[in-house]
C-alpha cells in the first residue's frame, strides 16, 4: 500500500487526464449506432447478404494499437511526475526539519554554556 500523500499527488496530477478520458468515451458511446438485424423469413437464424448485427461508427472502430500505447504512456508519465514531486518534497520536508532540529540543537547548548 502506498503512502497516503503519494496517493494524493498521483489522483491529483491525473485527475485531468482521468476527466479528459471520461469525457471522450461518452462523446464516442453517443456516436455509435445500432444497425438492427433482419433475417430471412426461409429459414429460423439465416441471413442475407445485407444483414448487419451491432455495428459501431466506423471512425470509432479504428481503434489502433499505437493509441492504446500512446494513452498509457500519457497516464504512466503524468504517475512518475507525480512520484517525483512526491519524492521532492519529502526531500525538502526533511531538509527543512534538519535544518530546524540543528539550528534548535546548537541554541541549547549555546544557551548551556
């Protein structure tokens, strides 16, 4: 399981993309079209040469291998941007307290001596 602020960066940095992708699908499940089967009346299951069963839009049909592999990239490229924003400012986070707890560290013994 991950941490909970890396979750939040990673939801974060995707959400675009994530709102981009549901609206796209929805735009191309309101452009497909149902074409209804017809049968001959010969015979119980027989077709003719016209007959068509469920058919989608052909523009959306042409859904190619290299866009499926250009939207992964897309998405696991936005993920390890957010990982490495995660990862900078933990650094600077803990930059940050080690400066303070040193700082905090010498005021005492000077405060001591």
């Amino acid at each position: 399981m991950s941490p909970p602020d890396s979750r939040l960066f990673i939801w974060l940095f995707t959400y675009n993309f994530r709102r981009k992708k549901v609206e796209k699908s929805s735009e191309i499940a309101g452009r497909t079209r149902v074409i209804e089967v017809t049968t001959k009346a010969a015979g119980i299951g027989s077709m003719d040469d016209t007959t068509v069963g469920t058919a989608a839009d052909p523009s959306t049909t042409k859904f190619q291998e290299s866009t499926l592999w250009d939207t992964l990239d897309e998405y696991f490229d936005l993920s390890k941007r957010a990982v490495l924003t995660v990862l900078a400012v933990r650094c600077g986070a803990a930059a940050v307290l080690a400066y303070w707890l040193i700082k905090r560290v010498r005021r005492r013994r000077l405060a001591k001596l």
